[in-house]
C-alpha cells in the first residue's frame, strides 16, 4: 500500500474546501451494488437455462498484461434485466438493472448511474446513496424475483437477512482533468467526502485516513478504496470493478458464516451442557451430532467455495487492489473469526462424540453386569 504523505499547514485539505480549480465530471459512471445471500448452492448451467433474460458468463476482462489463467473458477453468471430509471438527488438510473450469480450461493444486485456535473453535485449523490431505503427495497424485491425464478436450480433455497451494499464511482473525464499526482492536495476534503458520504468538513486526520489506501497503475489513474465507497480516477478499469465486487461478495459471505456459526454454536453448548438426560437419549444427542457435522461440512464448503473462487496470484497489480479493499472491508479479522468458531465446532463436536461414546460404554458395562448376574441367579437354581 502507498502510504499518504505527511500534509502540511499549506497544504492541508481541511482548511479550505478545494485547493485547485473548481472540478467538474464530464463523465462517469456510479456503481451501486447489494450483495444477498440466496441459498447454499447455485447450478450456474441450470440456472442459465432457467433464465431468458440476456446473459453470459462472467470474465475477468484485462485491461492490462496478465496470464490467460487469471480468471473467475467457476465463472459467475451476469444477467441483465430492463428497469425502470431511478432518480436519485437530481441523477437517473440506467434503464438495466444487473444480477451477478455466484455458485456458492451469492448473488448481486447492480446499478449503474451516469455522472455528468459539478463535484458538489457528486458528493450530493454520495450522500444520498448512503442507506438508500429506495434502492434497497427494490434490489430486495429483484433479487427475490430471480431466486423465484432460479429457485429449483439453488440448494437449500432461503434469503438471508443478511445485506452488504457498496458505492464505487469512477470518473473517466473531467474539467480540468484532475492530475493524478495531486488529486489529494487539490481536491482532499471533497473527495474524502465523497467516500465517507460526509456533507461536514472533515479533520485533516480524517481525510488523511479515507484517502490512504489507495494504488496507482499509470501516471492517469489513481484508485482510493475506504470501507464505505471507492473512487476510481481514469479509463479502463472493468477488472478493478470485478475484484472490488467480489470483495464485497467475499464479505457478505463471512458475515453471513459468522452469523451461522454464532448460531450454532450456541444450540451445540447448549446441547452440550445439558445434564438432564432422558432415560434413552442416543436418539437427541446422535442428532446434534449430525446438525454439527453437517454444519461444519457446509461451513467449510461455503469458506473454501467463497476464497478459491477468483485467484490473484497472476496479477501483481489486482493483487494489490484485492488487498487494499480486504484491509479496508477487515476480510482477515473475518477469515480469523470463522477459523476461530470452525475449530470451536470441532471440538464441541469431538466432546459431544466423546460423551456419547462413553454413554455407550457404561450401558453396556451395566448391561453385561446384568447378564451376568442373570446367569448367576440361574445357575443357582
């Protein structure tokens, strides 16, 4: 990560809103996208068939050098529906709305926004984009469209409660064009704004803070990645789209496992726990048993399914962006997280077992003592 130089009293962004020129986009594109869990499972052929809208498979599409096996494993489907245009703070909505499918059973929601205007209006936007009841409330209702439409083709079909939504703007023409090398001493304050869909002026530590992570690949690019939105400053910049998508999807996905093994983990103490045992309770406690083990399958299928399914290896460049936004979206401390609790279900599992097992054995101690005191009693008469 490149980290921000030290700013100084003269050039602080937090004493004047704009240093340089007043900025206005001529054109760009506002991506805002909701991230669903729809189910265990997706067949991506099957759903394909299933589905009449115009589609295809995804693909990374390079916009610089990377080896041929830089790709999605399986590709994930793309479909695009016609919508109704959206108006959000003076800004309309494509008339398309996108669905990405992921065969772990992840599927996205995705709007694009034209943007043309001056960066106040931008940073408007921003702002209004923050908890958007609006397109929340339609994605939910497209997204549980298409899982009635794809429902036979999902195992273990069920919308989680669980949401992750995310802004990425990307600017590929403005007046005057923004020098790359000093977009933050020009426009600091407004463009941490536009991140932090922040209307107040924001602390200089705040502003250093949104604006450091961020990676450049040419002298005309510059990309800033925050927790909230990112910002992508140039032309040709669909793979960086792509793993900044999938990051979020990677993040709904550990959100949604957490969640799960919480659950679970509290059903399994709780079983655990419980000394007041039936007169025959093989039955209930080979059934927790088999919820533990089930979930530990399922848990360890979704990790593996979610972390091998786009390899970065291949791109230095993408690696890098891949690591800026699992820094800011904390993906590690998530990955740390799950680990934790799997091996939490694994050793409850394992005394669960073990208690079993030794409940086993005391029956049958008991019942060899009672055949043998059996045969005493009628050997004596």
């Amino acid at each position: 990560m490149t980290t921000l130089a030290r700013m100084s009293p003269t050039n602080d962004p937090a004493r004047s809103t704009v240093t340089g020129p007043e900025l206005r986009v001529e054109s760009g594109v506002c991506h805002v996208l909701f991230v669903y869990d729809v189910g265990f499972a997706v067949n991506l052929d099957e759903a394909e068939r299933h589905i009449q809208a115009a589609k295809h498979r995804e693909s990374i599409r390079r916009t610089r050098k990377a080896p041929r096996y830089f790709q999605y494993r399986p590709p994930p489907l793309r479909v695009t529906i016609a919508a109704e245009s959206v108006s959000i703070a003076g800004f309309a909505s494509e008339p398309s709305v996108d669905f990405v499918i992921y065969d772990f059973g992840a599927a996205t929601v995705l709007y694009r926004i034209p943007l043309a205007g001056p960066l106040q209006e931008i940073q408007r936007l921003a702002l209004d984009l923050y908890d958007n009841e609006l397109l929340l409330i339609d994605s939910k209702q497209r997204v549980e469209q298409l899982l009635h439409a794809i429902g036979p083709v999902v195992a273990k079909s069920n919308l989680a409660d669980v949401i992750e939504d995310y802004v990425i703007l990307q600017i590929t023409a403005s007046a005057p064009p923004i020098d790359t090398q000093r977009a933050i001493s020009d426009y600091g304050l407004p463009l941490a704004q536009l991140l932090r869909a922040e209307p107040e002026v924001l602390s200089a530590q705040e502003i250093e803070d949104s604006l450091a992570c961020r990676i450049a690949f040419g002298t005309r690019d510059v990309i800033f990645v925050d927790w909230n939105a990112s910002l992508l400053i140039g032309a040709d910049m669909d793979d960086v789209l792509a793993v900044l998508e999938f990051a979020n999807v990677e993040l709904l996905e550990m959100r949604f496992l957490d969640d799960q093994l919480d659950l679970a983990l509290g059903e399994a103490y709780g079983q655990f726990s419980h000394r007041k045992w039936r007169t025959w309770p093989f039955r209930s406690r080979a059934a927790v048993l088999e919820r533990v083990a089930r979930l530990q399958l399922d848990s360890a299928i979704l990790f593996e399914g979610v972390n091998n399914t786009l390899k970065l290896l291949g791109d230095p460049y993408l690696a890098r962006v891949y690591r800026l936004a699992a820094q800011r979206l904390h993906l590690s401390d998530w990955d740390t997280s799950i680990l934790r609790k799997l091996k939490t279900v694994e050793s409850i599992y394992e005394k669960i077992s073990d208690q079993q097992s030794t409940l086993r054995m005391e029956v049958l101690e008991w019942i060899i003592i009672l055949l043998i005191a059996i045969s005493i009693v009628v050997s004596l008469k």
